[in-house]
C-alpha cells in the first residue's frame, strides 16, 4: 500500500496557495517522493521531527524557506495541516501549537 498525502481543509489548501511557486513546486516533489518511496525512507533535508505527532516537509529556494507541518493517519496518510512562510530560524512555538490544534481534527 503507498503513502498518500492530502490537506486537512480549505484554510491549508490558500495557505499552500499563498506561498511562492518555486515552494509549491517543492511541496510537490516531495508529495511525489512521499507517494513513491514511502513515508518511512524519508529523511532531512526533505522531512524532520518536530514534536509529538508532528513533523515537518522542508522548502527552500531562492524566495527563502517555507514548512508544510504534518501527521500521519491511518491508511498510510499524511495529513498536512499547516503551511507557511517561514521568517526565523526555528520553527514558531505559535506556528507548532495551531498545527497540533488542527490535527486534533483529524479523523483517524
């Protein structure tokens, strides 16, 4: 069974949109590696742990770095729940703490 990956709702998919082409086109191939290799052979510069459930796909280019935030769900699924335009070096606490209150919405 492959890894598929989708968003959790409306709000993620116009934040994914907001974000520079070359970024998107990132998201993209790492969506297609995701789906071809598998979730479990995935590793920096592509994804990282951030805490808990919640892990992290990696962007960057010439625009600057951007982070799809991310669990996984049943049925090998990865659900990203927020996307954003990253400005400082770690990853914001507030940016962490609305990506765990939206994967509670997630149905397993």
């Amino acid at each position: 069974m492959t890894w598929t990956v989708e968003t959790l709702n409306e709000t993620v998919d116009a934040e994914l949109r907001a974000l520079p082409h070359e970024m998107r086109a990132r998201f993209a191939r790492i969506c297609e590696l995701i789906a071809e290799f598998g979730l479990e052979h995935m590793d920096v510069p592509h994804v990282r742990h951030l805490t808990g459930p919640l892990w992290e796909m990696r962007m960057s280019g010439r625009d600057g770095t951007s982070r799809a935030l991310y669990v996984t769900a049943r049925d090998r699924r990865v659900v990203v729940v927020r996307a954003f335009f990253k400005k400082t070096r770690r990853t914001p606490k507030r940016e962490i703490a609305l990506a765990l209150r939206r994967a509670g919405e997630i149905s397993q």
